[in-house]
C-alpha cells in the first residue's frame, strides 16, 4: 500500500494542454498514414491485450480511441481478434493465469506481427515485479517491440510507440 501510495505522490497530476493548430503535427499524421498503408496494406488492427493490469493504460487507450486523437482517421482500428491484428498492445504485468492465454494471443496474430508493452508494469513489472502469481514485464513471455514506460503513459506516447513499431516494422 505504502508503494502504492509514494508512486501516486511522485507521478502527480497528468493533464494535457488542448493542442494548438500546427502544420507540423498534420504532415506528422500524414505520413504515419502513408507508413500505415506502406506497411499493412491499408488499416493497422491492434488488439489490446490486459496481462493483469490495474486499468489505468486501459483508460488512456481508451483515451487514444476517442474524437480528441482521431486515430481511426489515420487508418488504425481495434479488433477483437488477435487473428485480424496486426499489433497487440499489451499492458499490466503479466500475472500467472493470464501466461498461457498471452502466448496464444500471440501465436494467433498473423505475420508481420508487432508487440508494444504499455506502462511500467509491462516494461519492467512495476510496482509488482516477479513473484508467484506475477510473471513480470511482458517480454518474459513474449517478444516485445516497442516499450513506452509511464504509469499511466500519455496518450500522445501511446501514439508515438505505435509509430515507433510501425517505423521499425518498414
């Protein structure tokens, strides 16, 4: 409890100022676009993937889906089936229960398949680490890709890992 208590102390307050109108961030949004469609032949379909976490990536994923970030626009959707994904975003530390059906989800998703591990605790295991019902962070089961670190990361560095998954995948 009192990790718990000292992280939420340490983290603060995360709010984002609304963004300004700017060139630079539509040519950025074009191009992720053109990388999508280079890339995977038209949409990006990520499945989100919850290995025991606390629900608070879940939000800002959620976050990321939503009018404010329009990244349907851009040419990426969820789906419910690892099969149809191209990208599975993993979050929480992967608990004991959740070990077998995170390697199933895996092998299910076709190639080129790509993994992003959202949050300290798919990164490193965060305030959970190792322990008889933890696996720890993410690539202790599967290969992962991407990291974005935070606990809860931004929505914009949510953004920037797919990107980033995108660009090495090219």
């Amino acid at each position: 409890m009192y990790q718990i208590l000292k992280q939420i102390v340490k983290t603060g307050i995360k709010t984002e100022t609304p963004p300004q109108a700017d060139e630079a961030m539509r040519l950025q949004a074009q191009r992720l676009q053109q990388e999508i469609l280079d890339v995977f032949r038209g949409a990006l379909a990520i499945r989100q993937v919850d290995a025991g976490s606390c629900n608070g990536c879940e939000l800002e994923i959620h976050a990321v889906n939503n009018a404010y970030y329009n990244i349907e626009g851009l040419g990426i959707k969820f789906v419910a089936s690892p099969r149809h994904a191209d990208l599975l975003l993993v979050t929480g530390p992967v608990s004991r229960h959740m070990e077998v059906a995170l390697k199933r989800t895996y092998d299910a998703a076709p190639e080129p398949k790509l993994v992003v591990a959202i949050g300290d605790c798919a990164c490193d295991g965060g305030i959970f680490g190792e322990s008889y019902a933890s696996c720890g962070k993410v690539s202790n089961v599967i290969p992962v890709d991407v990291v974005v670190s935070g606990c809860p990361p931004t929505p914009t560095a949510i953004l920037q890992g797919i990107l980033t998954a995108i660009s090495a995948k090219k």
